[in-house]
C-alpha cells in the first residue's frame, strides 16, 4: 500500500465547477430563470439563508415533471475537466480510495459520472423526490453534532469518517463549499473562490486548472519528490 507521510492516501473531490467545468445548480438557474431565485442567491450571498435551505428553495421552484428537461439541460451542459479519467486510473492503479462529494442532486449527478469507474457508494450528493407537485430536495448527508453550517451535504461529516491519523486526507475543489473541507485535511488543491480563500490564511495547497495538474503533482508526491508539508 502506497503512502503519504506514513498514511494512505485518500482523495475527496467536489463535483460542480470541479469535475464539471460549471457550477450545474447555477447554470440551470440563469437557464430556466425561475421567479425568484435570484431573491434566494442574493440572500445565500448575504448570509441570510443557508446552501441547505438555498438548494431545496431553489428546486422547490420547478414543477416535478421538468425532471427530464433539467436533467437533459445539464448532461449537455456541464462538461467534464480534463485529466479525469486518468486521476481515476491512477487512483486505481496506486489504490487511492477516491470519493465525489458533492452539493449537487442525484438525479444528474448519477447519470453524468456513470461512463467512469466510480462505485456509487463513493458518490456523496443530496437526493431528490419527485412525488409531489414540485421538486424535493432530500439530504442524507447533513451535518452532524461537529458542524452547524446547515450545509445540506456535509463534507466535513464525510471527511471526518477517515481518522487522521490513518488517512493523508485530500481534498480537490474549487468554491466556498469546500472551504470547511478544507481546513481539517491534509493537502489541497484549490482553484477559483477555493484558491483564494486557501492564499488567505496560509493553508497547504496546489493550484490546478485541469486534473492533469493534480496527476502530476500526487504522483510527484507518492514517489517523495514533491514536497507536501
């Protein structure tokens, strides 16, 4: 078994704006243009409302039988970062446990990672019932007695199942999302709001732009020629 520091390595990856190119919850936003939601973005931004509430305020604005229709918006849409096929085939390969984990929804999260390797027991994301008249948000993951940020899917909760003193916990993002992610595991590559956020109070980080830069650089690190502390 390889390892970092004495540990195994472990990877957590955000989904929106990470392994896709955009920010899906937001495209179908400014897409669809539902009444309102900007209302609701400018209250999340604010501090007003939490990304739980956010979230399940935002797919309460659309009728259940758009189901299709969204779903379809975002499978054309979203597009895939390069280099991701090859970090998985390395991750297998080397044995790298490797988790999406992810504010976005079931329903279009599943269906886009399903060409890849990626058992579904990795794959961390809300869920989705299309029972009622309107969309509902359901959030298996939500925070526990560790974290009160009301996240909906909460990372630090998925995280923390991994003892540090086991695991050289990484983690890959790119917004505020992953922020409290960021701050209790081991390395982190970073771009955008994330990368931002990382420069400002000092933590351990790469910046990447593609996959292939993270490829690079964790196998750099595996090999003990990338310093990683």
């Amino acid at each position: 078994m390889i390892q970092i520091d004495g540990k195994q390595p472990i990877i957590f990856c955000d989904f929106d704006g990470t392994i896709t190119l955009r920010d899906n919850i937001l495209a179908l936003m400014k897409h669809f243009n539902p009444a309102g939601w900007d209302n609701l973005f400018e209250e999340l931004l604010a501090g007003r409302k939490s990304l739980k509430a956010t979230v399940g305020a935002f797919f309460a604005l659309y009728p259940s039988e758009q189901r299709a229709e969204i779903q379809a918006y975002v499978l054309e849409h979203a597009g895939i970062r390069d280099g991701f096929p090859e970090l998985l085939a390395y991750c297998k390969q080397m044995e790298i446990p490797f988790y999406v984990t992810s504010g976005g929804i079931d329903f279009f999260i599943y269906p886009i990672l399903a060409p890849f390797d990626i058992e579904k027991d990795h794959i961390y994301c809300n869920a989705s019932n299309f029972d009622g008249e309107f969309i509902e948000i359901v959030w298996p993951h939500a925070c526990d007695e560790f974290c009160h940020n009301d996240c909906g899917m909460c990372k630090t909760r998925i995280i923390r199942q991994y003892p540090t003193d086991q695991y050289y916990r990484i983690l890959i993002g790119d917004s505020l999302t992953d922020f409290e992610g960021s701050k209790i595991v081991d390395y982190v590559y970073a771009r955008s709001h994330l990368l931002d956020r990382c420069l400002e109070t000092n933590l351990l980080h790469k910046p990447y732009e593609t996959f292939y830069d993270i490829l690079a650089h964790l196998k750099a690190m595996v090999a003990g020629t990338e310093a990683h502390s």
